[in-house]
C-alpha cells in the first residue's frame, strides 16, 4: 500500500498528503464535534471521510507510522514522487512526540519538498516547534471559537469570523489560485472555514 495521496480538491493534483485518523489522533474540541449546528464542524468527521473505505485506509496508515520502516518508506515515496509541496495531516494530527521526531527525520531528508500541516496538539509543543523550526516546514496552531488565543508559539489558522485583522492571510480554499502562498511564507491565515 502507498502511504502518500495524491492532492485534492483545494490543494491540487501536484500536492501529495499523508493523513491519520480524526479522534484516534487529534484533540478535538466541541467546536470540531458539535459547531456545525450540532453536528461536526472539522470536515475529517464529515463526507468522504466517513466511508468504511476512507476509514480503513487511515487506520492502515496509522498502523504504519507505528512500524519499524515507516520513516524509510516515506523518505523513499516522497523522493520517488518528488512533489514540491506537500500538506500532513489533512484528517488527524500528531499524536505523540515519537511520531512528531519520525516527521523530522522524513522532513529532513526530503529537503527538496515543501511541508505543511496544522496542529491542536499543545501537549507536543516543544518537539512540534522543532519540527517548525526546519526551513521546510511549517505548522500552524488551529485555533477556534473555543481557543481563540494561540499558545503554541507558532503561526496560526483561525476561522475568519474570529480574526478580524486586515493583516492576517485570507484563506480562498484554492490552493493552485493562490500560488501556494501559505506553503512559501510563514504566515498567519484566516478563513471561511478551518
Ligand atoms: S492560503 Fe492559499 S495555499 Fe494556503 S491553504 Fe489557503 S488557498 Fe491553499
């Protein structure tokens, strides 16, 4: 099984993901479970994700990130596909600070591509800054209605109706259009949804 995904819809084909399974991996507040008028907000608990199919497959891919070889595999799938920007984490996030230290070594060694996630998890801060600190990669701290203020000492995502800054980056969900500003510039975003 090929570890990596092949972009989307707001990314583009030439992006390439890696993701986890939601809850199992992520910190979810009642924003991400309840805020779209009691049903899910976070868009991993919701539509494609919740096929049988889309849920196996992420199970598998956690499974993997557990397994002797998983750094090597990804070094390896990432090189081959040699994408130039690629989005961690779509659906999930870091769940312990041994996974965070194998996304620096395949971050590392994949110094060629550019990487990109967003992260709840403040109980990794520290190795999760390390990860922040590599030249190509960075991690925003998702904020909501619940945690408003961010905590983790990195950029952030925020949902546009709480940021009203005129400086803050506005999010257009087209990744392509937008000439992947938020994979070259360490900035803060904004946007209809996050
Ligand atoms: S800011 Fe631009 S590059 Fe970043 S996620 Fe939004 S549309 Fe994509």
């Amino acid at each position: 099984m090929s570890l990596l995904i092949k972009g989307n819809v707001k990314v583009g084909n030439e992006v390439f993901l890696f993701n986890l399974p939601p809850r199992l991996t992520c910190t979810p507040t009642k924003w991400c479970l309840e805020g779209r008028k009691g049903k899910p907000m976070c868009y991993a608990l919701r539509n494609n994700f919740r096929l049988p199919s889309v849920i196996k497959s992420l199970k598998k891919r956690y499974n993997a990130t557990k397994q002797k070889g998983f750094v090597a595999k990804m070094v390896l799938e990432i090189q081959k596909a040699a994408p130039e920007y690629f989005r961690f984490h779509s659906s999930g996030d870091f769940y312990s600070m041994k996974y965070v230290e194998k996304i620096i070594e395949i971050v590392r060694e994949c110094p060629e591509t550019l990487f990109r996630t967003t992260t709840r998890r403040r109980d990794l801060t520290r190795t999760i800054r390390e990860l922040n600190s590599l030249p190509n990669c960075i991690v925003r701290e998702s904020l909501d209605d619940e945690r408003p203020q961010p905590k983790m000492g990195l950029n952030f995502v925020i949902p546009a109706r709480l940021c009203k800054n005129k400086n803050v980056f506005f999010c257009e969900d087209d990744c392509e259009e937008c000439n992947y500003y938020c994979w070259e510039h360490r900035v803060n975003t904004k946007g209809r949804e996050l």
